[in-house]
C-alpha cells in the first residue's frame, strides 16, 4: 500500500508539472495576441501553436515546451494505465466510484490513506483525520469557527475538493445543498463543506458496504 502511495503521488506531481508547462504556452500565445484556453490543446489549436511565427528563442522555448509536454503526456499515460491496474486489487476502490464525481484515483487514494474504516467511529472523525474540519476557537464564553486545519494527507484534500466539483454537477443532493451554501458563504468554503461532506459518505459507503445511491436513504445521506 505504501508503494501504491508512491504511484499516486508520482502522477500528481506530474500532473502539476505538465499544468506549468501547459501555462507558459498559453502565456507565449497571449504574448503573441492570441488567446484560445482549452481550445490550445485541440488538434485546431496545438497546429496554430506550431504556425504561431517566432523569434528564434522564442521559437526554441516553444518547441521545448511542446517536447515537454509530449513527453509528460506520454509519462502520465502510462501512470494513469497502472492506477487502474492497481484499483483492481482494491474491491472498494469500486464502490466508492459508483459516487458521483469519484474516479479512480480519488477513490484509490481515498482507500490507500484512511485504510480500514473501522477505526474511525464516526464520519466526523475521517473529516478531521484529513484536515477537513473548521478550526474552532474559544474566548470570553464566545466560540468562533476559522479556517480548516489541513492536517492529514494534503494530495487526498485536494482530490476530495476536485471531485466535489464535479459532484455537485451531478449529484443532485450535493448540488442543492451546495447552491444553498453559496447563497450564505464565499464559495470557497462551500467547496470545502462539499468535500468534507464527500468524505463523509464516501467513508460510510465503505462502512456499510453500500454503493451510490442506496447510501442516499441510509442515515448518513
């Protein structure tokens, strides 16, 4: 399990260095007047980078970046082949994918860091084991909740609040309860208490052994 660790945090460091890199070409592109987002790395889009007319060390930076990228690409590919390899000597890994907004690697690291569920006897307890509870802060009889602690596995928060993005676009308990939030709070931190509240019933799915969306009429939905 600790090796599988390794795997996911290898791929996410990365992920993160082919999002610099995608970065700076789309900063070359921006210094040259043109600005096309996710449509850069279309076939339209990467052929009008490689047209793109450029000094000559300019032109050089470009074609680094794109043999990087390349290169990364083909490195992630192939990490990406081997998580999936991995999951399938993790039956949870499974269960949890059927949660709206978990792939396989939130799910794999979700299962590699909290490990046997058992130990935690409440939902609450996950929560705060990965940092997702509020800290809380006591004077003159008056309590004040602040930021969340971050304590616990930094690349699983991460994944958890990536994920509760994509819940909230379908799950529709998740997207109610998220929408409700906004109205009262930044939207930062209706992130986090979507995320936390993926933990929680991503935690109770592997407790109770019940997939997404019979989870939803248990106790804990």
């Amino acid at each position: 399990m600790r090796d599988h660790r390794q795997l996911l945090i290898h791929r996410h460091k990365l992920v993160q260095i082919r999002t610099r890199v995608k970065n700076e070409l789309q900063h070359l592109m921006l210094n040259q007047g043109m600005q096309k987002k996710q449509k850069l790395w279309s076939e339209e889009g990467r052929a009008a980078l490689a047209s793109l007319p450029l000094e000559p060390w300019a032109d050089r930076r470009r074609q680094d970046l794109l043999n990087l990228l390349s290169m990364l690409d083909g490195q992630l590919e192939m990490l990406s082949d081997a998580l999936t390899q991995v999951a399938g000597h993790y039956p949870d890994v499974h269960l949890l994918m059927s949660q709206p907004g978990v792939g396989t690697v939130t799910a794999l690291a979700f299962v590699l860091t909290v490990g046997d569920v058992r130990r935690f006897p409440r939902g609450k307890q996950v929560a705060s084991y990965l940092g997702l509870i509020p800290r809380e802060y006591s004077s003159g009889g008056k309590q004040r909740m602040g930021g969340i602690s971050k304590q616990g596995n930094r690349l699983l928060r991460f994944l958890l609040v990536e994920a509760a993005n994509r819940a909230v676009r379908f799950d529709p308990v998740f997207r109610k309860e998220y929408l409700h939030r906004c109205h009262q709070k930044h939207f930062t931190v209706a992130k986090v208490a979507a995320a936390r509240k993926l933990a929680i019933r991503m935690y109770w799915m592997l407790r109770t052994q019940t997939p997404y969306p019979q989870v939803l009429s248990s106790r804990v939905a």
